[in-house]
C-alpha cells in the first residue's frame, strides 16, 4: 500500500466540475430572470464543456491539483487568480473564434465568467481542509540516513501530508529490541520501513504482525516518491535500474508514434517566424541565425541540437559560461521563440518532446565521475521539457553545479519510473505554465 493523493484530487476535480457547471446555471438565470428547464440546461452544456475542459487543465498546469504543500497553500489565492484570469480569456478566445458554437448573447459568457471566479474561489479556500480531513493517519517510521532524515523533516513540519508521525526510530541510535513493545503502545495506521536495511530485516516478522491487525507497511522509498515527486537517490543501486529501465524504454518506442503527430504540425506553424528572426539577428549583430551544440543523447550518442542563436557570436567554454546574451536574443529567451529549431530535432529523432533535458558533453562528463548512476538518465531518449523542468525551482543554469544537478537527477529518476502518457500530458501542462511564467525552463 502505497499512500497516494488520488482520491483528494479526484475529489478536487469532481467539485470543481460541479462548480463549473452550477456556474452555467446560474448564467442562465440571471440572463433569462428564471430558473432554466433541464432541456435549456442541456442544450448549453456541448458548447460550455471545451470552456470548463480548458479551465481544468490551466488549474492543472498551476499546481490546484498538486499534493498540498505549505509553499503550494501560501500561494493558493495567486495561484487561483492567474488560473480564473486564464480561464476567462480561453473562453472569451474560444467563443469569439468559434462563432460555430452559438452562444448567443454573449452575456451569457460573461455572467459564466463572473460566477465561476466567484465560486471556485470560495470552494478552493476551503479545499484542502476538507480533502485532507478523513486522510490523516498516525505512523511510525524506521530506517537512518539522509532519505530518513530528510522524509522526517518534511511530514514533521508539514502537516499537509496527511501523515502524522508519533515515534521515528533512527536504526543508528535505536535499541531495535524494544520495536515490539512500540508497535504494541502506539497501534499506528501505518508503518513506513526502509526495506532494504539489515539492521530491521530481522523484524520483518513482528511487522508482518501489523499487516494482519489491518495496519500497512509501507516502504520508505514509496512513500519519499509520493512526497517529494523524486526518487531518493542514496537508495538508488543495479536492482532499481534493472527493474525500472526497461519499462521506461519500452514507452520511450510508443512515444515516438505521439512525437511525430505533435510535432510535425508544429513545426510546420513555427516556419512563419523564421524570416522575422532572421530579420531581426542580422539587423542586431549580423551573425549566424541558428546555434548548433552538441548534447549527450540517447545510450550516450551525441546529437546536434538547434536553437536560434541568443549569445554573442563568439567561442565559449560551456563548463564556465562567459557569453553575453544580445539585445535580439534576449526577447528569443524570453518568449521562446529560440526553442522553435528544436522541433526539428523531435521530428528526426533525436529528441522527444517529453523525457530528461539533454546535458553537454563535457558536464557529464563531470557529472559522471561525481554523481553515481548519473548516465542511467541517457538510457531514453532526451526530451524539450521533463519532471525535473516543471519541478525544481532552483535548476542548474551555467558551469557545475553537483547540488543541483543530482536534484535534477532525482527528478530525472522519477520520471524514468513512473513514464507513461497521463504523466507526459501532466508535464506538457505545467509546461505550458511555466512558459506563461517568469521562471523559464
């Protein structure tokens, strides 16, 4: 038994729909200064299900189905605020560019609107006391070590997690023999064990006990996952990879199929910013338009990658970036535009649209000899946004940076374990709204 926030998010998600609707109803009747008959209702349900579908997956892409952190519920009125303003421009966009849809008067959008904001506010005020009310258990955890440490601090300090911790036994400092005796006193709701130390094997049969009395053992690898969205890298050794590798590779093969039907069309749109880029780098320094490096792709095989040019038009050394970013190249990075040849490199197969973001030569080099298992992430094929890029806050940037790149490695491992198409769709929305965002990729 794994602990999992599915049913507060399927919660969210059904709540949120209801709103989204008893909003269209109330529309209705302010507009007609009545309450609507089903049949009238029905009728505008076709037209308004794109509308409430694009509204969900923007809270999606903010984080309003995330695990509730604390730094997620300081940020929840911002948060719900950019979501309802996005929302209600969609709408707009979709109604005004798909006359086909009928709605008319267009009143009647904007009442939607307006009671829409109003009530998913309030509701989502209040969501996450009532998600969390019936999934608070009591638990003990056993094991030592850093993944220990750092999974004690985080359900200590956060209450959010739907854990409450009443014994942590530190297997370095702890008399194992009076484990029974705890187990017997506190009558947790769970257990969470790390399964792979010697020292608690031993034990296994006292905590088999705890199964048969209804309590779960959980495994503290399982459990970290579930909180911190990584894999814990201390724990990580030939039997994690032989049993997660395959399984990512065989979905790197069907994402292929995915890659193609996206980004061929894209592709195709993004011709019709060339020339204006064109224009606007040789009239800013009259360099090369595109910048072509090469990146460590799948099974470790090089591959070009190609990005309108944003630097100045000189040799650098990528372990010590010195480059200065032009005037022209500046707005590329800003709006992205810069990334657009990289769809190039999706449709010949060097990249996929979703998976690890490709790394330098020469960093992994480094990364390699200092960061343990650091080339599993080269087993699929590399990707323009990943888990680690819509997750970590503080990326890597420029140079060596072995703190934050085995963060990133985590994150990277996370995805290797967990690949499947509801988590790229996942990514591919928080994509979008870091895009929308200040903070990048």
């Amino acid at each position: 038994m794994i602990i999992r926030h599915t049913p507060g998010r399927l919660l969210l998600f059904i709540v949120d729909c209801s709103v989204l609707f008893l909003s269209l109803y109330g529309a209705l009747f302010l507009r007609n200064g009545y309450l609507p008959d089903f049949l009238d209702f029905i009728n505008f349900i076709p037209s308004f299900t794109l509308v409430i579908a694009v509204t969900v997956a923007i809270f999606y892409s903010y984080g309003l189905y995330d695990k509730p952190t604390l730094r997620l519920i300081r940020e929840l009125g911002k948060r719900i605020l950019t979501s309802q303003i996005l929302s209600a421009l969609g709408a707009v966009i979709i109604f005004y560019s798909l006359p086909t849809l009928g709605i008319a008067p267009k009143t009647i959008l904007l009442l939607y609107i307006v009671i829409s904001s109003v009530l998913i506010s309030v509701w989502r005020r209040f969501a996450f006391s009532i998600v969390l009310r019936y999934k608070k258990q009591t638990s003990i955890i056993i094991g030592s070590g850093e993944t220990f440490n750092n999974l004690v601090e985080e359900l200590t300090r956060n209450p959010h997690t739907g854990i409450t911790l009443i014994s942590k036994i530190d297997v370095d400092t702890y008399n194992m023999e009076s484990l029974v005796t705890v187990l017997r006193t506190t009558k947790p709701n769970s257990v969470i064990v790390d399964m792979r130390d010697d020292r608690i094997k031993p034990y296994f049969g006292e905590l088999y006990n705890e199964i048969q009395e209804g309590q779960a053992v959980l495994d503290i690898v399982d459990v970290y996952e579930d909180v911190f969205d990584m894999v814990p890298l201390n724990l990580i050794n030939q039997e994690w990879v032989f049993r997660y590798i395959s399984n990512s590779q065989r979905y790197d093969s069907a994402k292929r199929f995915i890659d193609l039907i996206l980004s061929v069309p894209a592709f195709i749109i993004s011709i019709i910013f060339y020339p204006f880029v064109y224009l606007a780098i040789k009239i800013d320094d009259g360099g090369k338009i595109f910048f072509v490096h090469n990146r460590v792709g799948k099974y470790g095989k090089l591959i070009p990658i190609y990005k309108f040019r944003t630097m100045e038009d000189m040799e650098t050394n990528e372990l010590n970036e010195t480059k200065k970013i032009s005037r022209v190249g500046g707005f590329l990075r800003k709006t992205r535009l810069d990334e657009l040849p990289q769809l190039w490199n999706v449709i010949r197969g060097d990249v996929s649209l979703i998976g690890p973001r490709p790394e330098s030569p020469n960093l992994v080099e480094e990364y390699n000899k200092t960061i343990p298992f650091y080339n599993i992430r080269h087993m699929v094929r590399p990707g323009l946004s990943g888990w680690a890029q819509v997750q970590q806050h503080e990326a890597p940037k420029f140079g060596i940076d072995i703190k934050q790149t085995s963060t990133k490695l985590a994150y990277d491992m996370y995805y290797l374990e967990h690949s499947n198409l509801m988590l790229d769709i996942a990514i591919i929305l928080k994509t979008f709204k870091v895009l929308l965002s200040k903070s990048g990729i």
